[in-house]
C-alpha cells in the first residue's frame, strides 16, 4: 500500500506540473512584451478530474476487480489480419492499388486535396530516406533536417545565381546532400545509441544555424526566394513563360488552368516516390541491405562476419541523405520560397515519427503514418498542440502496437512440431 501511494502522489504531481503550464497558462506578445493569462474553469476543472482519476487508479490498480479483463478489452489487431498485412507480396499488393488510385485521383480531387497530397508525397520521401539509417541501420538520426536543407538550397543557389533548372539541378542536390551524409558518417563511426543522436541533432543545426549566418550567399533569415517551378520538357506551367519560352497551354492550344500547375507537381512527387520505393526494394535484397539489416541487429556479430562497419554506415548515411536531397529540391520548388526555419529540428521530429510510427523497415507503413501525421498536422486549430499529439501519438503506439502500423516481416523458416 505504501508503495502504491507514493506512487500515485509522484504520478499526480507530475500530472498537474505537466498539464497546467501547456493546457492553463496562454502567452501572448503585446508590443514587446509578453503577457500571462490564466486558463478558463472548466479546463482547470478538467485538470483537477484528471489529477484525481490518476491518484485513485494509482492507488487502488492492484484491488480493482477484473483488471485482467480491462486489459483484454484494450483494442487489437486480430493475429491472422496482423501476419496478412505484413506479408511482402501482400504489401506490394496493397502499394500497386495505391499507384493506381494515386495516379487518377488528383484529376477528380480538389486543389487544396492536391496540394495536401503533394506534401504528404514529400514526407513520404523523407521517411524512405531516413527508414534507411534508422529502420534498416539501426543508427538514431534526429539531424535529418540537416539534409533536407542541404537538398533545398542547393536548388535554390544554382537556380539563383547559375540558372539552372529544376530538372538539372535535382541530382546535384542528391549528389550534395550525399556529401554530407557521408561527412557527417565519419564523425559518428564509434558512436552509436543516445551518443549518436546528439550528434546528428548537433549536425542539423548547424546547418541551420549556417544558412542563417550566411546572409551574402543563402539570403539569411530572408531565405532565398522566386526559386523557379519545374517544367514538362521545356514548357513552362505558369501563365507567362519567363524569358520568352512557351507555355504548356500555348504548346497544346488550351485556355490556362491554375489546376494544372498543382497536378503536375503532385505527379513529379509521385515519380519520385515511385523510383524511391523501386531503389529500396531492390537495395534491401542486395547484400548492402542484409549488411545494414546485420548491423542494426548486432553490430559485433556484424563485424565477426566479414563486414565492416564503417562501410555498411556510411554507405546508410550517405543514401539515406541522398533522398532527404531529392526531396529538399522537389520542396524547394514547389513552395518557391525557403528559409531556414523551414528545416528546424521540428521537421526532423516529424520524420523520425512518421518512420516509428509506421513501422521500422516498412515502405508501406511510412507512406500511412505520414498520410496520418501530415493530416494531423493540417488541423489548423490544433496547431498549439501539435509536438502534444505526436508525442501521445507515440506513447499510445508503443503500448498497443510498439512494431509500428504495418511492420514489415523478416523471412524466416518454422519446423512444424
């Protein structure tokens, strides 16, 4: 009993330091000052239900009757649902019909549909590349921002300052973004666990940092704007074509729809993730994808095995940042405007949710669970709350379903007793 009680008065008392200062005090900036007000009734009345609800659970868990049965009516998924969803040709399957629906959808949907659809793409390319390090590797990455950016603004300078295009600058910002995944691989060689993610949270601000202090080159907090859209072989999709080019609705005789602009965005994004699950899928069968499988498994037994662990991490980190590059060029872009807070440590807590929640390994699971946060996160008036939901987000994933949404599964052999 004793140890019962001190631990519902911890859990209470945290409660309520946890609850009160997010959900009962509201900051506002009037001028230059900040200014404190208090929370309604009724939320501190919730407070104080919920500080009571959890004392008393604390308290008396151990005496309440039928406890066992609370827990079996806790929601599951079904076992022989559960081993079908993580089957590999079912999951191709599943991705085949999810093509097929992706590529007609936008010509029925609405553009603001579109354009949320365009950066759920977006974010489904950056959990593929950091499912890499952190899904297959096994190395924690909470810098990945870092090569998001990188990707970005090596766009917007050669476009800037070289007059180079969307398509030709896309692999030399992968290329880029490569060179320091694999820069920042060597620093990291001995290091792994908690040690590893300072380091690559370290890694991605100072590229923050940096593009921020670089005023003459990367313009600053201003950031670099009017980065030029990509084009359909030459064809411009805006209304006028820059520098006395032809537009695409003058090339095929038609009147000038906005729309087309938005679909034909959503659809380079597609490709991309296309040719992204397609690379995966084949490296993941090559023996760099059983090295990197062998080494987040255990890293000795890596090691007495032939392999050598500075290749098999660098070679994670500097592909796993080659897709941030892709990604951070498409982003580029699209939006025509990038800063540096575009790519704060935010974004990179973003990706490594959507690859948690989705699954460790699991392409079908990134492209759910970023469908589900990027949503999430498109609910303007929650937006106070966001990093609050991801992060109950994630504690309710990893009670009812630690392997993610749809883990994907290892082949193995059973003998039959």
């Amino acid at each position: 009993m004793n140890n019962n009680l001190k631990t519902a008065v911890f859990s209470t008392v945290l409660l309520l330091l946890v609850s009160y200062p997010i959900l009962g005090l509201k900051l506002n900036i009037v001028g230059i000052g900040l200014q404190v007000h208090g929370a309604s009734k009724q939320t501190l009345w919730s407070i104080a239900v919920a500080a009571v609800l959890m004392f008393v659970w604390q308290l008396l868990r151990d005496k309440l009757p039928g406890q066992a049965r609370l827990v079996a009516l806790v929601p599951g998924v079904p076992g022989g649902v559960k081993n079908t969803l993580t089957l590999p040709h079912i999951q191709r399957l599943i991705l085949v019909v999810l093509f097929i629906v992706a590529l007609v959808w936008p010509f029925f949907g609405s553009r603001a549909a579109v354009d949320i659809a365009t950066v759920v793409l977006i974010y489904v390319m950056l959990g593929i590349g950091l499912n890499i390090v952190v899904g297959l590797a096994g190395l924690l990455d909470l810098g990945y921002a870092g090569f998001y950016a990188v990707g970005a603004y090596t766009y917007a300078m050669l476009a800037e300052y070289a007059g180079f295009g969307f398509w030709t600058a896309l692999p030399i910002a992968g290329l880029a973004a490569a060179t320091f995944g694999c820069l920042l691989g060597f620093p990291v060689l001995r290091l792994r666990g908690d040690y590893l993610a300072i380091v690559t949270l370290g890694f991605g601000e100072i590229i923050r940092i940096l593009l921020r202090n670089l005023t003459d080159i990367t313009g600053g907090p201003n950031g670099i704007s009017s980065i030029p859209k990509p084009d359909l072989f030459g064809l411009s999709l805006d209304r006028r074509a820059p520098d006395g080019g032809q537009t695409l609705h003058d090339f095929l005789g038609i009147a000038y729809n906005s729309n087309l602009k938005v679909i034909f965005l959503y659809l380079i994004a597609l490709l991309m993730v296309l040719v992204a699950l397609a690379v995966i899928n084949r490296v993941m069968r090559m023996p760099i994808g059983r090295a990197w499988e062998a080494l987040r498994e255990d890293e000795i037994a890596c090691r007495a095995l032939g392999l050598n662990p500075t290749t098999v991490k660098l070679s994670a980190f500097t592909m796993g940042a080659t897709f941030a590059g892709f990604a951070g060029c498409f982003f580029a872009a699209r939006q025509g405007l990038i800063t540096p807070e575009s790519f704060n440590f935010n974004e990179s807590a973003m990706i490594l949710a959507i690859v948690v929640l989705g699954g460790m390994g699991s392409q079908l699971g990134i492209i759910f669970a970023a469908t589900a946060l990027v949503l999430l996160q498109e609910m303007r008036d929650l937006a106070e709350y966001r990093m609050l939901m991801f992060g109950l987000t994630m504690i309710v994933m990893m009670i009812w379903r630690p392997q993610g949404l749809m883990p994907m599964q290892r082949p193995h052999l059973e003998l039959k007793p």
